[in-house]
C-alpha cells in the first residue's frame, strides 16, 4: 500500500459511498449473504444501470465497467489504480480482486473467476458465516483469530475486542486481511504472516476457521489441511487462550471431535450437517472451566442459517 490506514479508509468511504454496501448488495443480488454470492452472480453482472448497480458488478461481479458508469470523480479511480483495486483499459475498467461488502466493513479476496492455485484466497463459503456468528458477544481486550485467512470473523464481527490480531501462513491472503481491515477503517485488527503452531501472545478469545482434512482435489491453503496441521494446531489453540479464555473453532467432525473428547475443560460440538453427509461443527472450548464434554445438532433454518451462541446455551441446557 503506498497509503497509510486513513487513506485506505478514506477510499473505502468512498466505495461505501458509490454503493458498495450490504443494502446495496442485498437490493442488487437479493442477498448479502457473502457465501450465497457465487451462484447468483452470472446473471447480475448486467444489472449495472445505477451507480451502485456499477460497482458492484465491478467487485463483486468481475465484470467490466466503463468509466462514466460510476459517476465518480477522475482521480477517484486513479486513486483506485493506483492501489492496484482496478485496471484500466481506454474506458473500461477491470477489478483487480474482488471487494465485497460483509456488514459495514469491506472485505477483500480474490475473483471469483481467479485460476485456482495454492495461494488463492477463495471467495468465503458457509464455514466463514458459521464461525463469525457462532461467537459469543462482549468486549475482550485481545482476539487471535488462527488462519484468518481474509479476515471474515474479525471484519465481520470488529466490536469483539479492543485489539485483533489474525495469522495465517499464506502472504497473500495476510495481504487483503490488512487491505480489508485500511478500507474498513478497523485499525484495532492486525493481520501478520505466520504458522498456526507459532508461539502467540495469549488472548481472551481464540478463534480458526479450520481448514478440510483429507481434501486431495483442495489446492488452495485455506481449503487443505497440510501434514500435521492439526497436531499443530490444537495444542496452539490450548497455548494461546489466556487464563479464562474462550477458543471457538468450526472445522470437519473427524478433526474437531477426536480432539476434544480427550481435552479438558468445558467443550461443547454443535454439527449442523445431516447425519447422512460428511460432519461440520463449530465447537466452543473453555480450558479452564468445570471439566465436561457435550456433543449436540441442530439443523438449519431459513431463520437460522447459521450456527450462533444459542446452540451452545441449547446444548448446556440452559
């Protein structure tokens, strides 16, 4: 970035202003629902009449937009090249990755159309939705959030904690993390490069988005688990909670309950899956409260898409 983080802010303001904003995206798609995006997104890239119609079929879509489209000031889009958020071509205009609006803030990945290789920053899918919601609310002072890829949970849910660091091994997804923490103007959340199993500051809440076990066709570091990620990562997650913390994790069935069987603390698994398929969980993990394990389900609704604290309090009986 050649600006420093009131500058990205200041130009994701602008984008806001343009229209990339959830009402925007919710009158344009018929959702906001990031995860819901990719199977709508054909055929909208054509409805760019108004202004916000424009830009988000610009980022969102990946389609080509002429410049007069957007009504915006000249050095709007200059600013906007020269952040390497578009390309210019005569008129018309590319994205350079996508910008998609999740709540008020902004997060940023690779298109949609992005070929795939192992440092690709997929577009979010359910599990993204499923973590961020599942947290329980109140004010920490410090979160990690372990393999925060683009940042979903914390740009989604940036009123959690006074101070937010995310790590993840892939540079190019620390890279928008940090781009989509400048546009949002969430200068409390602190995207750095590293592995899971490094030593990290201890932190009230302790979140990750784990990655697939056994996903051969996955390429991309988000969607794969490497060789020992998870023997790496359990012990990390226990290392880094501070004394009375929470850890939540949403990740496969076969990885998530195995290990907290045999952990100690409170530790609560809500599946959402159907028996008949391959098991999601998000599991909620206090290391330092009464010893007891509770394994619940609870399928989804159109009211309740996503798992979130409720299931927890449900499954403790409360």
């Amino acid at each position: 970035m050649r600006d420093g983080v009131s500058g990205l802010a200041a130009i994701g303001a602008q984008l806001r202003d343009a229209g990339l904003t959830a009402r925007a995206l919710a009158a344009w798609a018929g959702t906001a629902r990031i995860a819901a995006l990719p199977a709508r997104i054909a055929g909208m890239t054509t409805r760019s009449s108004t202004p916000a119609g424009a830009i988000l079929a610009l980022f969102v879509g990946g389609a080509e937009v002429m410049r007069d489209r957007l009504h915006v000031p000249p050095a709007w889009i200059d600013a906007l090249v020269e952040h390497a958020l578009v390309e210019a071509g005569g008129d018309r205009l590319r994205a350079r990755v996508a910008i998609v609006p999740l709540g008020p803030a902004l997060l940023v990945c690779d298109r949609l159309d992005a070929p795939g290789e192992r440092a690709r920053v997929c577009w979010p899918d359910d599990s993204s939705h499923h973590l961020a919601t599942a947290i329980p609310p109140g004010r920490r002072a410090h979160w990690l959030d372990l393999g925060c890829g683009s940042a979903f949970a914390p740009l989604a849910r940036p009123e959690l904690a006074a101070r937010i660091s995310g790590i993840d091994i892939n540079e190019r997804a620390v890279a928008y993390a940090r781009l989509g923490a400048g546009l949002s103007g969430i200068a409390h959340l602190a995207p750095a490069l590293g592995d899971v199993g490094a030593a990290s500051e201890p932190a009230e809440l302790v979140t990750c988005n784990a990655p697939i076990p056994d996903a051969p066709t996955a390429v991309e570091l988000w969607r794969h688990a490497e060789p020992g990620f998870f023997d790496r990562m359990w012990p990390a997650l226990r290392r880094a909670a501070a004394p009375g913390g929470m850890i939540v994790v949403h990740g496969a069935c076969e990885a998530v309950l195995p290990a907290l069987r045999d952990a100690v603390g409170e530790r609560v698994v809500v599946t959402y899956t159907p028996a008949d398929v391959r098991g999601f969980a998000v599991a909620w993990w206090r290391p330092d409260a009464p010893d007891r394990f509770v394994e619940a389900r609870r399928a989804l609704t159109p009211d309740r898409p996503h798992v979130d604290p409720d299931d927890r309090e449900q499954a403790l009986g409360g």
